[in-house]
C-alpha cells in the first residue's frame, strides 16, 4: 500500500519523538492530493506543535487485515482553511504487519537483558514470559524506568540469533508487589521472529491434534 491509497475521513496514527520522549497520536486524515496527506496538527497545551519538533514519525494504519506501516515520512506544517494541518509525504510502500501471523508464543526462560535509557546502559537477569512479530513480554523483579529499551538477544535456530530491542509501553505490578511485567514493543515488526513463532505454534498445533487423535 502507497500512502495515498489511504481514505479521506480515516482516523490514522502517528508515532513519533517530541522532547526526548515517544508518542502514539490518532488523527484524522482529512485532504490529500497527488503528492501528499494532509492530517489534523497535533496540540500540545493548547498551543500546535510545529512539525520541525517531531522526529522519526511514522505514520501508521489500521484495517481488518492488519497495520500498515510508514517509516520516517516526510512531515511539514501548513494551514489550511483556519485548520492546522501537518503535510505527510512518502513514496515508501507501507511495512504490513498481518494480524494473522502476529502470535504471541509462551516463552518462560530466564535471560540476560540489556537495560538502556540516555545516560547509561546496564545489565539485568529478566524471564522473557513471551514474543511475538511485534513485541515481547518481560518479568523482572527490578523497576526499570518506562523510558527505557530492553534489548535481548534471541536465538531462532542453532545457527541464527536475533538482536531485538524493545520499548517499553506498558507496566504492570504484580499485586503481592514481588515484580513487575513490561509490554516492550519492537521499533518495527521483525519478520524472522514471526515466522519463528508461528511455526512454533503450527508445531504445538499438529502435536496436539496427534495426541486427541490418539486419545
């Protein structure tokens, strides 16, 4: 899918840095043309927060089918018609994440993770609970700051290791106050590790099935 293949009147996503910080905005797609998009400027206290003050922003889109992802598009402020819009450009086809292989697999094993914020990076023993195309579940018994990236590495078969890094968008406490789950999303979909995942599932599947039948 190119970018201007998306419908006029469609709620959109951008994801971007501002002020040292990543957010997920929903906006409204509301003009385009042969060139670009045209969607609603984003506020902050009030005030529209120009375009040149937002960094690596991707624009993303949702159907039925799955996301539909545009890295580091071009992005410009304009007005137009007493609106404030941000002018969204890029000949780029969108990364497709499929709803149907994004899996999430149990994982349960203890790892090594490397924990990096701005100022430094440190290592820590983690349970990886479980992974997926898009992100990964984390246990720790430690607090680690939400603006951290965790990093694991990840083998996929004997001969191949992946290097994922994730952000962490979601924490959750364990209610006896022993740890602490963090959803960690990966900075683009990772094609290998899906695959990895649902041919594991596949797998767990069959296995299954072999077993019912022979019950």
């Amino acid at each position: 899918m190119k970018l201007l293949e998306i419908p006029i009147n469609t709620l959109v996503e951008l994801q971007f840095y501002y002020m040292g910080e990543r957010f997920k905005v929903g906006v409204g797609l509301l003009y385009k043309n042969a060139k670009a998009v045209y969607v609603s400027a984003i506020k902050n206290a009030g005030k529209t927060i120009p375009a040149t003050h937002l960094f690596h922003v991707h624009l993303t889109y949702k159907t039925n089918e799955g996301l539909y992802i545009f890295k580091n598009v071009g992005l410009r402020s304009m007005s137009y018609n007493g609106q404030k819009l941000y002018v969204v450009q890029s000949d780029n086809e969108a990364l497709i994440v499929d709803y149907r292989k994004s899996y999430r697999l149990y994982i349960g094993k203890n790892i090594n993770a490397k924990i990096i914020t701005e100022s430094h990076t440190e290592s820590l023993r983690c349970i990886l609970k479980d992974i997926s195309m898009n992100g990964m579940g984390i246990l720790s018994n430690n607090q680690i700051d939400q603006k951290a990236k965790i990093e694991i590495s990840f083998r996929v078969n004997k001969n191949n290791k992946e290097t994922l890094t994730g952000m962490i968008i979601r924490v959750d406490e364990f209610k006896n106050g022993t740890g602490y789950q963090y959803a960690c999303e990966f900075t683009e979909p990772n094609d290998t590790i899906g695959k990895f995942v649902a041919y594991q599932i596949e797998k767990m599947n069959k296995s299954n099935a072999a077993k019912r039948s022979e019950a």
